[in-house]
C-alpha cells in the first residue's frame, strides 16, 4: 500500500505496487517513465521514507 502527500494532504492511495528496492541493481526515478517524454519542472523536500508514518508526524512534517 503507497499513500502519497502533498503539504501534508492526502493525494494518492493505492496497492500492488512493484518494489523497486527488492534489488540492489533496481532503477528508481521520479517525474519519469522509459516511454515517456522525462519531467521539466523543480521538485523540493522530496521525503520518501521505509515504512508508515502517523497522521501525528505528516502532520509535524507539513509545517
């Protein structure tokens, strides 16, 4: 399950996701796919964290 947060709102859940960290040779992007065009753009405070966090802590984090 992936939940994903934007200034500390949900935006996104969802399940059955690849995990791209099941192996040490893996390829991980953001912002782009191998048959897409690759994202133009800034992104800033990217967090990606192992594991849930509490409403508590995206709360704090989102300050």
């Amino acid at each position: 399950m992936i939940n994903v947060y934007v200034n500390g709102e949900k935006q996104f859940t969802g399940s059955n996701f690849h995990n791209a960290f099941s192996n040490k040779n893996a390829s991980f992007g953001l912002g782009v796919n191998y048959w897409d065009t690759p994202f133009k753009g800034e992104m800033d405070n990217l967090r990606v964290y192992c594991g849930a966090l509490t409403p508590r802590q995206l709360a704090e984090l989102s300050r």
